[in-house]
C-alpha cells in the first residue's frame, strides 16, 4: 500500500513533540494506513532508518510534518518536498523510491550547468515528482558526500539526499568513466548492492564483432576491420570506392576521416575535426597512410566499407532509433528520427550542426507510403535486434541504446554506430509538449530495478 505525501518540516520547539523524532501525520494518511495516535513506527529512507512517534493532526491534505533532525538522520532535503510513503512490514514504512542520474554537473554562483541533458533531466524530475519519486542528479565525487541537486520551483537546488534505490550513468566523458574516481563510485554501488545501468561506453569493435558473428544481422552490417598497418588500408581501398576510418573510442563524428579513390587512383581525404594541415589529396596510399600514422597511432581505429547511402536534398542522413527498456528486460523503440548532415559534411551528429527531420518527412519524396511502411517495419526489427543481441552478448547492463542505421540507395539499411549514451538533443520535445516517452521510459525502468511498481 502507497500513497504520495508532502513533507514539511516544523518546529523543533512544537510543544506537540516530545523529541525530535516525532512525526505530525494527517488524517488522510493515518486512516489509510491504520497508523493510531502515538503510535511508534519504524521508518527507513534507503538505508537510514530511525523509530519515530506519531501524533495525528486533522489536515485533509496528505502530509507528514518532520523536525530538521528527523530529515538529517534519513539524509533528506531541508525543505518540502513530495514523496510515495509505503508500508513495508508491521509497524513499517519507507520514504521512496529514490533514484538519482550521476553526470557531470558544473556550478557558478549558485547555477548549474549540465550541457545537452539540461531539458531531458528537467522532465525526468518532472515526472518523477508527478509519481511520488525523490529524484536527484550527483556527481561521482557529490556523490560520496551524499549530496545532489533536487529540481524544485523551475530550478535545481543542492541539497543532503539519501543513497538512491537505482542511478542511470550519464557521465558523457570516456576519460572520466575510466578514471579512479569512477572506479570508487562504481565499487561503492557494487558494495551497496545499489543497481546502475548503462554502466560503460562500448566501443565500435567489439560492437561489431558481436554483430558480425550472427548470420541473419551480417548483411546489414559494413565490412569492417582493424586499422593495424598499411596493408589493411591497401585491401580496402582495392575493395571499396570509399572508406571511413573512425576511432574505437570515438563519439559524436569526432576524428572520423573519409578517403575516396579518384578515377586517376590517387586518394582524395576528408575528415572531421581535425587541423587543416592535412592535405586532401595523395597519390599513393603510402603517403596517405604515412600522413595518418601519426594520428592513428595515438588511438585505435576501425576501418569501415563506404556505403553508397540515400541522401535528402543531396545531404548524407541517417535515422536514430532510440531503444530502452522500460518496465521489464525487453527492449522497445521510443523515439525515431533521420538526422540530416549539415551541407557539405559527411557526418549527420547534431553536435556537427546536423538536423533532426522526421523520418517520413525524408522519405517520401523517393519512396511510396506502403514502402515507407516497410523500411520503417525493417528498421524497428534490425534495431530491436541488435539492442538486444548487444545486451546479452556485451558485458554490463544497459537499458538505453541509440541505434543509427542508414539506407542505401535501394532502401537496404545498414547499421552505422551503437551508443550508450545518446543525445537527448535529437528526441525533440517540439514534436510535443508532453513530457517524452523517452524519459518516461528510463523512469519506469528504474522503478522495475528497485522493485518498486508504478502506481
């Protein structure tokens, strides 16, 4: 049995409170629950937990009123906030659930800035509060300290928080993720029995090496290989007309170079973020490769088959297929969108000053309805498919997986990259004013994790 109530914090000097943890209860939450005056409780807030006493107050709003104290013993906020009281056991109950995203949260003079995700998290907090649910964002060193930042009147407020049932990682930097301070975050969820998911990036080999092995995936996947030496490079230019060399660790369509073979088998190269020193053009694939060694020698790098893609208005697009599992284990679509590249630019990240357009939208101008239909069936399907495949093949959990696949000039898709932490930027809220089903989705799935069920 549950119930959402307000919290507000009253007087220590209430002559109605014997000690400091006594509780004022109203009506609407004491005949619910069978609580009698003065009757002592057990009440837990993650792992805190402190007996308090009960004196029922005739109020018709469910709220509870707390001492200061009462809130610092069970690491709560110091103002009122709402949240879903329950019955656990005799004489018990819980303040919860409490689920928290961990990223990284920069602050000046009071504000915090949290980048791209700054939107998504508001509607998280939104629907979070709607439901009953404490929710916070930390920071791997916050939280130690057992400190966040809580969303209240339109702003977030840094406040004392309890240890969460559930964190959904949103740490954007790879160098951050494989850093000690991580690494003692990561052992303390472990310690505290505390889940966590979308735990790791992955990176674009391994991804391909689970995808390749299966033989109905195969053909939607590029022909791909380790770029080791020059003679990898050699192979797959004589193979390709085109190829891309991305780097493993790579996201967002950073240092990623494109080569072309010319008609006169010299090497035109493009690329991303990078100097301008480079040339663009090599006549022999031992000076283009001697012009890349330097570069590639500083990370790993894939080499990646070009595909001959379909474009829109003469731009280069791919389709985003957000997947995430929600109440239970199996993986849904939430969001699908084509991402436009940017004119005269080879990558479609919105990052890169690509757009986002919806799918039909591009579609329909080279292909019939019923064939749109179709592509668009295929795509769910291939992008299910390898979410799943991915996540019982990889180490780790995941709940949420960006899937880019592209089509080729006969409808044919193709996967391009698997992120784990996609942008938010590119699951647009113009396309609604609700709050998206995309961060409902992470929402509920932290619930099922907490075994908490949404009321």
């Amino acid at each position: 049995m549950t119930k959402k109530i307000q919290i507000e914090i009253r007087a220590e000097s209430d002559e109605l409170f014997p000690t400091p943890h006594t509780i004022k209860i109203s009506g609407p939450v004491t005949s619910l629950f069978k609580i009698e005056q003065g009757q002592p409780i057990n009440l837990y807030c993650g792992r805190n937990s402190q007996e308090v006493q009960t004196v029922s107050i005739k109020e018709s709003e469910p709220i509870i009123y707390c001492s200061l104290s009462l809130l610092k013993k069970l690491s709560l906020p110091h103002e009122s906030f709402s949240i879903t009281f329950a019955q656990i056991g005799n004489h018990t109950f819980s303040l919860g659930p409490i689920l928290c995203v961990v990223t990284e949260i920069r602050e000046s003079k009071g504000v915090i800035s949290l980048g791209s995700i700054e939107g998504y998290c508001e509607e998280l907090a939104t629907y979070c509060e709607r439901l009953g649910i404490l929710f916070y964002l930390t920071g791997l060193t916050l939280f130690h300290e057992n400190v966040g930042y809580i969303f209240q009147q339109g702003s977030w407020k840094k406040s004392t928080v309890p240890n969460p049932h559930v964190v959904h990682n949103r740490i954007h930097s790879r160098k951050r993720e494989k850093s000690e301070l991580f690494k003692q975050f990561s052992t303390k969820l472990t310690e505290l029995e505390i889940p966590y998911y979308n735990d790791h990036f992955l990176n674009k080999w391994e991804v391909h090496e689970v995808l390749e092995k299966e033989e109905h995936l195969s053909p939607y996947v590029p022909e791909t290989n380790l770029l080791l030496n020059k003679q990898v490079l050699e192979e797959m230019l004589a193979k390709h007309s085109y190829v891309f060399i991305k780097p493993i660790h790579g996201s967002q369509g950073r240092k990623i170079f494109k080569i072309n073979v010319l008609d006169d088998g010299s090497y035109e190269l493009d690329y991303t973020t990078f100097a301008k020193e480079m040339e663009t053009k090599y006549d022999t694939i031992h000076s283009l490769f001697l012009s890349l060694r330097t570069r590639l020698n500083k990370q790993g790098y894939i080499i990646q088959q070009g595909i001959p893609l379909f474009s829109y208005q003469g731009r280069p697009l791919d389709f985003r297929f957000l997947c995430q599992k929600a109440e239970k284990n199996d993986w849904k679509i939430t969001s699908i969108v084509a991402r436009v590249s940017a004119k005269d630019d080879f990558v479609s990240n919105l990052s890169r000053g690509g757009e986002v357009k919806k799918i039909e939208e591009v579609l329909k101008e080279s292909f019939l309805e019923k064939d749109i239909r179709q592509i668009k069936k295929l795509m769910s399907e291939l992008a299910t498919e390898i979410a799943s495949l991915i996540d019982s093949s990889i180490p780790g959990f995941f709940g949420e997986l960006g899937i880019d696949l592209a089509l080729d000039k006969e409808g044919k898709p193709w996967l391009i990259e698997v992120n784990t932490k996609p942008s938010k930027d590119q699951d647009p809220k113009r396309f609604s004013s609700k709050i998206r089903p995309s961060a409902k989705a992470i929402i509920k799935h932290c619930l099922y994790l907490a075994n908490y069920p949404e009321e």
